[in-house]
C-alpha cells in the first residue's frame, strides 16, 4: 500500500482510537493500550522504511486516544448536582431551531454563568403562546425561570437512554417552564455571532419551505419538505411509519444522492448562464457550505458535502480522484471537529453504506448475468446498500422489512427523477 492510498487507513487509525475511548471508560485499559502501541512503534522504527505506514498508522491511534480522552474529559456540567429539582432563574442565548409539538415547545440554550447548553422545555397554556413562540428564533436573548432536572436514563436493557443521548450534544441539565409569564425573550439582536448566522440560514430555509407550501398541495408539502429541506416537522407520522416499514426512510435524509442532483442541477444552471467549467467548480464550491446547512447539518449530509467538496477540487485541479480517500479525508474532519459523530446512528450508517458501495458495486456488478447497464448498476447499488444497512438497522431498530430491496430496487430511481426535475423546475422559475 503506498502513502498516496493509505490516507483511509490511517482514518481508521484513528477511528479504532476514538471507539477505544467511548467502549473503555477504565483509565488503566487506556494506559495499558497506550503502553503496547509505543513498544509496537518503536518495533516498527527499528524495521526501517517498509514499514512506515503502520508506524504512522499507530502513532496516529496513539494520538486519537489521547485527543478522545482529552475531549470528552472536557464535556462534564458547570452546575452542581445539588441544583437538581429546584427552581432556577437563568439567561442566555437560544442555540437551536425552536421546534413546537403541540402544546410543548423544545430548545436549546446556552446559559451566560456559568456557560452551560441547556434543554429548555417549555409547557404552554393557550393557543396564543403559540404564535409568541413562533416568534422566537436562535440567536436570540431569554431569560426565564424553570425547575432544573436531570435527563432521565434507560430503565429497560436495551431501551433508549435520554441522558446518553444529550450528553454527546453536550448537554446534561434538562430546564422545565410552565407558560411564558416568568419568559422574557430579546429578538432581533444586531450582534454577530454564530447563532445569529444560524439564525439567517433559518429564515432562508423558512422562506424557501414556505415557497413550497405554495407549490405543493398539503398532502404533499411534508414529504417535499423533507425530501428538499432535511425538514420532518410536517411530515405525517403515519406516512413516515409506512416509509420506515418499508425501508425508504434514508430517502427523506439529506445525503449522497442529494448532493449530487443539487450540484448537477447548479452547474446545469450555471452552463445555461454562461460560466465556464472552472467558474462553476468555484461556484458550486462556495454553495455546498450553504447547502449543508440549509438542509440541518446532519451527519450524512456533512460527509456526503466535503466528499463533493473534495470531488470537485480534485476536478479542477485535474488531479486523481480517489474517492476512498475522499470519504477518509471527510471522516477525519467529522471526528476532529465533533468526536461524537462515532456514536451517531446517521453517521454510521452514512459511511458505512458509502465505503461498501464504492468498495463491492464494481465486484456485485461483474458477478451479475445481466448485460444492460442500467438494470445492472441500479441492482448493484441497491443489493450492497441493503447488505450495508442491514446489521445497523436490526441492531438499533430491531426491524428489516423483506420489501425493502423491492422497494428500493423500484422507487428510489423515480425519487432521484423526480428530485431531479424538482430542483430543475425550481431553477427555471
């Protein structure tokens, strides 16, 4: 393997180095890992040359357990336990989207003293409340009064654990609010700071949701939303069941196929406009950032925007595309930034299935006695992705519905079709 081609292999260097940090919390396991791999290295640098790559290889586990460690060492509360079950007056900034369910409304906070991210739930009295909240946006300054209360933990084996969950958001306080009488909301904050960049991406996405509102009758406004924008909150839970049952949920995640018909629809565009080819790298370059976060940032689409980011700097450099190395490149930039993707069920999945397709499609394509290409690459794709997502999807949603290749096999390509035009349609007006 030369050094040109290990760069995957040294993310999974690193990767096996961030797992040994989350599976072993034991001090003494890590000091005991960390002790072989230095007697392995200096095993390895008395080799010679051959065997650099597994020098570097292990230098960079070492690292990666260190970096773990020190990270998640630093994810620990700022508020004493004893605070628990009392009433708290705190102030701060709305980190999140505000996301209502009814009579209750959801998000994050990040206190000013001490600087904490708190889950605010918040249990409204009237209608009216509503449409005050709906006002509300991140970025924005609150104060409020609440009880502080400790996120619950799984009481079954197996059941999923609300405090796990929030503590790889950096989260362990979950503040209580009964009405908005004891709420007071600042909005329209001219300083500027992340959130209330955010805050601009959110009204773009709004604007662009409510555009399709008007397209779209109702039946279909909360698939188109979820389809273009990454947005479930108007999707029919019964229809997000029957997509789930059936194993086509990932068509309603902002991933790979996403990007892809996003970007060829824009550089469609800007032909059409008269940009040259190396305008529109450059274009779509600067798009892509944008385009993630509309879209909410997820794990899938993160990776699957720096592999086309990537994909198209390598284009206009005219250099080679190796796509391992681009999946191995972005992997590595996920973890650096938030070692917490590892544990995500979106993340896995995403670059599971991706390193499986590019890794098997080829070899599952020669192997099948079919001579159109068409017929050919779409089972290929569709056998490895289920083959992928198959031990992911029974291990943490103990289901697999027997109709998902069929369904898959058959609907996906009409999906990208018609994503496809959609966005074409939305460009031409």
């Amino acid at each position: 393997m030369s050094m040109k081609n290990s760069i995957l292999f040294f993310v999974i260097s690193w990767t096996i180095g961030a797992t040994i940090i989350f599976l072993n919390q034991s001090k003494a396991i890590v000091f005991c890992i960390l002790s072989l791999c230095l007697v392995f290295i200096f095993l390895m640098w008395k080799a010679g040359k051959k065997m650099k790559i597994i020098f570097i290889s292990t230098l960079l586990l070492i690292c990666s357990i260190i970096y773990h460690n020190w990270y998640d060492s630093k994810n620990v509360s700022k508020i004493d336990s004893r605070w628990a079950e009392s009433g708290v007056r705190v102030q701060g900034t709305i980190q999140s989207t505000i996301k209502i369910d009814g009579d209750q409304v959801s998000f994050d906070v990040r206190t000013n003293q001490p600087s904490e991210k708190l889950k605010v739930y918040i249990q409204l009295n009237t209608m009216d409340e509503k449409y005050v909240v709906g006002m509300w946006g991140r970025g924005d300054f609150i104060a409020l009064t609440g009880v502080l209360k400790q996120p619950s933990t799984a009481r079954n084996f197996g059941a999923f654990d609300y405090r796990n969950y929030l503590y790889y958001q950096h989260i362990h306080w979950i503040l209580s609010v009964k009405g908005l009488e004891n709420i007071q909301v600042t909005t329209g904050s001219y300083q500027f700071t992340f959130s209330y960049f955010l805050s601009w991406i959110d009204k773009i996405r709004d604007y662009l949701a409510n555009q399709l509102e008007l397209i779209f009758s109702e039946q279909h406004h909360g698939f188109m939303l979820s389809l273009l924008l990454g947005l479930r909150d108007e999707f029919d839970p019964f229809e997000f069941e029957q997509f789930s049952q059936i194993g086509l949920t990932h068509i309603l995640a902002i991933s790979g196929l996403h990007v892809a018909i996003f970007l060829t629809c824009c550089m469609y565009v800007l032909k059409l406009l008269g940009f040259t080819k190396e305008k529109q790298i450059y274009c779509c370059m600067c798009i892509v950032p944008f385009y993630i976060l509309i879209t909410g940032a997820a794990p899938s689409v993160v990776r699957a925007g720096l592999m086309a980011m990537f994909g198209l700097y390598a284009l206009k450099k005219g250099r080679s595309k190796d796509v391992l190395n681009f999946v191995g490149l972005a992997i590595l930039l996920m973890l650096l930034w938030n070692p917490y993707y590892l544990v995500n069920v979106s993340f896995q999945l995403s670059v599971t299935v991706t390193l499986l397709l590019i890794l098997l499609v080829p070899m599952i394509s020669k192997l099948l006695p079919i001579s159109s290409t068409l017929l050919n690459g779409t089972l290929s794709v569709t056998i490895t992705a289920q083959l992928a997502s198959f031990p992911l999807t029974i291990f943490y949603f103990n289901q697999f519905s027997l109709l998902s290749w069929l369904a898959n096999l058959l609907l996906v390509p009409l999906v990208q079709h018609y994503y496809f035009t959609t966005w074409i349609s939305g460009f031409d007006s």
